[in-house]
C-alpha cells in the first residue's frame, strides 16, 4: 500500500512510518520540522529513517539510505498548491495526518499557529483525498476534546461540546470537518484521541521530559494544580499498534446508526472515532515517583495552581477499540517510563 504520513518527523509520526515501512508498505513522509521545539530531536527521528539532515530540502523528496521503499518531503500542510500536486502527483491509497500544532498551552499564547496548521492545513489533506480517490483517511485527534466532560471513562460516545482550550477546539474541529468529508464524498475516514503519549524520542514540551530533564540537571520541577491530577499515560508502542491495525480496518457506513440518538463515534457516512489509551489513569504524584525511581533521585518540586486550557483528569474508555479490531493497549508504566529515561540518557548524553 501507498501511504502518506504527515508529521512524519514527530513523535507518532516517526513510529507509525518505520513500523509501515517494516510491513513493507511505501512510505512518503511529509514534514515541515519547525522549532516548536528542538529540531535536532525532529532531525534525530528521521536519521532513524535513513533521512539524513544533509540531504534535506524544501519541497524536494530525499530518498531513505536505510528503506528503499521511504522518501522525504518537507513542506508545509498550508501550501495548498503545493499539497493538491503532491497528491496528484503519487497516488497514495491511504494517508494517516499526524501533522499539527501540538501543545495545549502553547494555543493561549499562539493561537493563528493553530488555524493555520490544525484547521487550513487539515483542509488541504482531505482536498487531497477528496480529489485523488484516497482509500482511507486517519488522522489524529486528541484525548484533549473531552475538554469539561466530568463523566470517566470518557466514552466516544460523550458529548464533546466544552473544549477548553484553541488546541483541543482545533482537534474537534477535524472530526468535524472529516465527518462532513465523509458525508459528502464518501471518504472512509477514522480519527484517533490519543491520550498522553510518552515514550523514547518523545516531545519534549510534555511532562514526562520535563520531568526528566529538570531532575537530571537537578532543577525543581514544576507540579501543577498542587500534584491533584490524573492522566491516562499511553506508551508509543501501543499507539502505533493501535494505528497500524486503524489503518487497516477501513470503515463503512453504520447500519445500526440512529439519528434519533446519533453516535458522535459513528455515522451513516464511512466515518468511525477510536480512543486510545491506557485505561489507566495515573495519579501525576505517582507518575512523578515512577520517573525518580527510573533515574534515582528524588525531585525538589514547586506546587503551583491549574493551568489555563488543562484539565484535572484523561481517561479512555477503549471497549469499541477492543471490540471492533482486538486491541487493548497494555504496557506497564513503570516499565514504559524505565526504558524512557533511559533512552532520554542516552539521547542527551546524561
């Protein structure tokens, strides 16, 4: 299968292309690797790909030295000139959009970021699909689109009405927009609320390594609503098992769908949702504990309030994930967080 894969220099994004290049799958990545956050990390991530920084360029494909069927392009999602000819030009059969401005809090100081990649750079991906009878459509959303939704476990089946941040509006707005997608030109689409993923070759910006490089360079760490958080903690290796299967499982219309008591999760159009998630929230006090042991030291800590745009607790209810592809994420954090601090030492020579 042919297959675009945005955000190709990300976290998900660089697990999801090495495990379909594995399966023997054609790979075109795409990214613009902007400075979010440290590049050379980005820059890392695709070196394991066989994409050499060197060799890099805009708008030009580069060529993997360690998978013959990967190339590389970097390009911005709101080029949309140059989006409608890539698409034009290669044919994929599926596309899995794992491109975006992440970042909850980084959405109150920068929000155009945010229109800019989530909202016009989505539009041209599913232009993209629209116009280049694209089999499958899967992209990313987030956990973050419960936004004040008390119920637990969060159900795909919850009302997410009350985001309470631009980054999670932006995400509820691509469901939106790849429903209305869906509805209008019969593209199977399937969107993923991924809950906190952490793991090796994280972002740096999430609170796993900020965690760990404030301790490591012994700095205090900053522990927000006085440490009274919870979070379903998700390790990469079960997200990308989760993507892979998705990509995969191309939906249908839902026979049984009622619009007398509509699903948000399913449709009358191709359209599907999936959580994936631990299903097991963590206190952030215990998360902070599994991170000292791994490294053993202790952490000098700075209480401080609730941030604008988070929330007090994530937790996926992954039934319909289980019971429509067989999968149920599983990995234990204590050792999820071991053998990402050891990568983190390593990485950052520490």
């Amino acid at each position: 299968m042919k297959i675009l894969v945005t955000g190709a220099a990300g976290f998900i994004g660089s697990y999801v292309s090495k495990h379909l290049l594995a399966y023997g799958n054609e790979v075109i990545g795409l990214d613009n690797i902007n400075d979010y956050y440290d590049i050379n990390l980005k820059y890392g991530r695709l070196a394991e790909l066989g994409i050499e920084k060197e060799n890099i360029g805009w708008y030009k494909f580069t060529s993997s030295t360690t998978f013959s069927n990967f190339r590389f392009i970097r390009m911005n999602l709101e080029d949309t000139q140059a989006m409608q000819m890539l698409f034009a030009n290669e044919g994929f059969e599926c596309v899995c959009n794992l491109a975006a401005q992440a970042g909850v809090r980084y959405s109150i100081q920068n929000p155009y970021a945010y229109i800019k990649s989530n909202v016009d750079g989505f539009l041209n991906v599913l232009e993209g699909c629209r116009h280049n009878k694209v089999r499958h459509f899967v992209y990313a959303s987030s956990s973050s689109v419960y936004g004040l939704n008390g119920k637990v476990p969060f159900s795909e089946d919850d009302s997410i009405a009350h985001p309470v941040s631009l980054y999670a509006a932006s995400k509820k707005s691509n469901e939106l927009m790849a429903h209305a997608y869906s509805h209008l030109y019969n593209i199977p689409s399937t969107g993923l609320r991924f809950f906190t993923v952490y793991g090796p070759w994280g972002r740096p910006d999430m609170s796993p390594f900020l965690f760990a490089d404030a301790i490591l360079n012994h700095r205090p760490i900053k522990v927000f609503n006085n440490g009274d958080m919870l979070r379903d903690f998700t390790y990469i290796d079960d997200i990308v098992e989760g993507v892979l299967k998705v990509i995969t499982h191309i939906p249908t219309a839902d026979a049984t769908w009622n619009p007398e008591s509509p699903s948000p999760a399913s449709s009358s159009a191709p359209y599907k949702i999936y959580n994936i998630g631990n299903s097991q929230p963590v206190k952030l006090m215990d998360f902070i504990q599994a991170i000292e042991n791994a490294i053993g030291e202790e952490a000098d800590k700075i209480y401080l309030p609730m941030q604008p745009g988070d929330v007090y607790q994530t937790y996926a209810d992954t039934s319909r994930l289980e019971n429509e592809l067989g999968f149920k994420p599983h990995k234990d954090l204590n050792e999820g967080v071991k053998e990402t601090i050891g990568w983190y030492r390593n990485f950052y020579k520490i």
